[in-house]
C-alpha cells in the first residue's frame, strides 16, 4: 500500500511538491483555492481537499490520515500551521518560512514523538545543509550564502517576480538582518551593504543583506551572513517603497477605514509580480564555507544556475525549493532519518548519507550544485 502525504498550501511550490511527490506516493494536496487546485489537478494524479488552512481544525482533519506532511503556507501562517500538525502527531518537512522561532515547538514535537524538519526549501534549507555538512567535518571560520530568485526577462520598474506570497518578499526587505560578525550576532537593516558580482550564465547582480541565517544563527562560527540577490535598481526602488511607509504594518485610516499599507501595497503588487503560466525564471545561487580542515585552511565553493524547466513546465524556484522539501521527504518516509523533535536543515547536513541522497534527488531532478575546493 502506497504511503500517504498530505501536502497543505498549493500555491506555486507546493502544486511541484506535490506533483513530485505523486510519482510515488498517494498525495493529497490542501488549499483554500480552488482554482490552484484545479491547475493541480491538470498535471498531476492527486487528491484534492479545499481547506482553510488558517483554521486548526480544518488541518487536523485533512492530515488525519497522512504518514508524512508537507507544509507549504505563507509563511504568516506557518507558526500555526505546524502546532496543528504537530498536535495532530503527523511527521512534517515545512517550508514555510515563518518568523518565529521554530524551537518554540520544540518540547511539543518530542512529546509527541513527531519529526518536524523547517525551513526545508532552497535558501534556507539547502544552504544549511551544505553548512552542517561541512560543520560537522571542519572547524568553518566563515559561512556566506548569496541567494536569489529572478525572472529571465527583465522588465522595469520591478524588475522582479515574486514564486510565492509578496507579503513574505515584503518581509525580507523589511525585518532586520541578522549577521554574525568576529562571533558576535549584529543586526543591520535590510536592504544594505549593497554590493554587485558577476554570475557566469546571468551577469551582475546586487547582493544585500537579508534575515535569512535564522537556526544558523545558533552555531559556534564567528562570520555568517545571508545576501539576496536582484537585478541592479531593485533595491533602490524597494528602499524608496520602504522609507515612504508603504511597506508599513500600523494601521492608518483611509475614508474611515483602517487598513495596513502593507496589505494595500501586497495586493496591488499581487498581480503585476505572478508569473504567467509558462513564463521563464532561474535560479542562482554561491554557498561559501571557509575554515580548517585536517590542518588546512580550506574554501569549499557551491554555485547553483538553475532555469525554468520546459519540458515539466515548472518554475526554477518551484524546483530548487520543492524539491530539496521531497528529497527530505523521502528520507523521513524510508525511515533514514528518524531523529524526534524540530529539525533545522544544518542537523540533516551533519549525516553525510542524508547529504549524499538529497544531493542525488536533486541531481536527478536536474538541480545540479557544483563544487569547488580550494586551499587557502
């Protein structure tokens, strides 16, 4: 008998998820919208159940059956989502990308004897992987991830398309960043530090800082940060967006109706960042591990280029994120990682078999990392 997986959110990532996931397992996938599920329901053989995943009933209900589920919410709705899981005792790989400390959950997920693995996607997620790999076999003096998503056209003024909700891109150019500098954690405002490089394949693009370390930020290594990658003048444009308030939180009445502006602001740019069915994106992304390593001072350089696949019809976001999700997936399915409680990425890394499987998942999926080592 087919295992069974319940996958919540399907929106872009998690249509891929689940459609990845239905080549071998019974998939039901869980939404609000019906009209993604029905996009769903074209490309893959899966079960569908509209859903309000924003109630904890609703989700306890929908996963009542499932061995193993798949959270691909907003992250706003990613905290509560896991509790309903977790009290629901169902194994989770999520990639939803809250803020909140996942950890929080933690005791909740070791009573009841439950793996739940975060921030599962391609960054965080991979990036982490990489590290705890590395971590575990050298002493890393330095971690930096350079990270971003784009669409291959450019078009102004955005020059970007967002694969999920704008309210989470929103997020990053709004919370502060989290660094680790000479072993302390510092904190500096999104969106600077502002820097360009060349990638083969793409060009120049600017880096800035962003919050993306989040359980990293918990590991002994005296240098860590994560930059996020756009073509040059969005971060000008975004900064200009920020600073005149329409990325605000606090209520503001507008003809004796109070609203968000970053509510106003999330809407309007809902339709002008979708991408259109069949529209081209790619991914690119350079993982830096520097430290000692058998009493050498080692560099060790991942650099992902990843396009839209034609042949699937898949985003390479969908792809680079989904993907990394069901390759943990599998793992927890066939029982190679059985550790209880809430699990970050960079705890999977340390198991050099895990890392060797969820590279070759992805390799034949065609999202290729390649290495480089050097000596310092």
């Amino acid at each position: 008998m087919k295992k069974k997986i319940t996958v919540l959110g399907a929106g872009m990532v998690g249509r891929t998820l689940a459609t990845d996931l239905s080549k071998q397992y019974e998939v039901t996938s869980a939404d609000i919208s019906k009209h993604n599920l029905d996009l769903l329901k074209k490309s893959a053989k899966v079960k569908t159940a509209i859903t309000d995943l924003s109630d904890a009933k609703e989700i306890k209900k929908v996963v009542a059956d499932a061995d193993l589920v798949i959270g691909a919410v907003p992250g706003f709705m990613g905290f509560n989502m896991l509790k309903a899981v977790l009290d629901a005792k169902k194994n989770i790989v999520d990639i939803s990308f809250f803020p909140e400390d996942p950890f929080r959950l933690d005791i909740l997920a070791r009573e009841n004897k439950v793996t739940a693995v975060v921030d599962c996607g391609v960054a965080p997620g991979m990036d982490n992987i990489i590290l705890g790999y590395h971590n575990k076999r050298m002493k890393v003096s330095r971690f930096v991830c350079m990270v971003g998503g784009l669409p291959a056209e450019r078009k102004m003024p955005w020059q970007y398309k967002a694969p999920f909700s704008p309210i989470d891109v929103i997020e990053e150019y709004t919370r502060p960043a989290r660094l680790v500098e000479k072993g302390e954690i510092v904190t500096k405002p999104a969106l600077t530090e502002c820097e360009f490089i060349n990638f083969d394949g793409v060009g120049t693009l600017e880096a800035f800082n962003t919050d993306g370390l989040r359980t990293l930020l918990s590991m002994d290594i005296p240098d860590m940060a994560e930059r996020t990658l756009r073509y040059p003048g969005h971060v000008d444009l975004m900064k200009t967006f920020r600073d005149a308030g329409f990325f605000n939180n606090d209520e503001i009445e507008v003809n004796g109706t109070k609203v968000r502006p970053v509510d106003v602001t999330s809407k309007i740019l809902f339709t002008q960042w979708k991408y259109e069915e069949g529209e081209e994106d790619f991914t690119v992304m350079r993982v830096i591990v520097e430290g000692e390593e058998k009493g050498k001072q080692k560099r060790y350089t991942y650099d992902l280029f990843d396009r839209y696949n034609h042949s699937t019809k898949t985003s390479s976001m969908a792809r680079t994120t989904g993907y990394t999700a069901t390759a943990v997936a599998n793992l927890l399915l066939n029982g190679q990682y059985k550790k209880k409680g809430i699990i970050s990425p960079e705890m999977l890394g340390e198991d050099a078999a895990c890392f060797d499987f969820i590279l070759s998942y992805l390799k034949e999926r065609k999202v290729n990392y390649k290495m480089k080592e050097e000596l310092l």
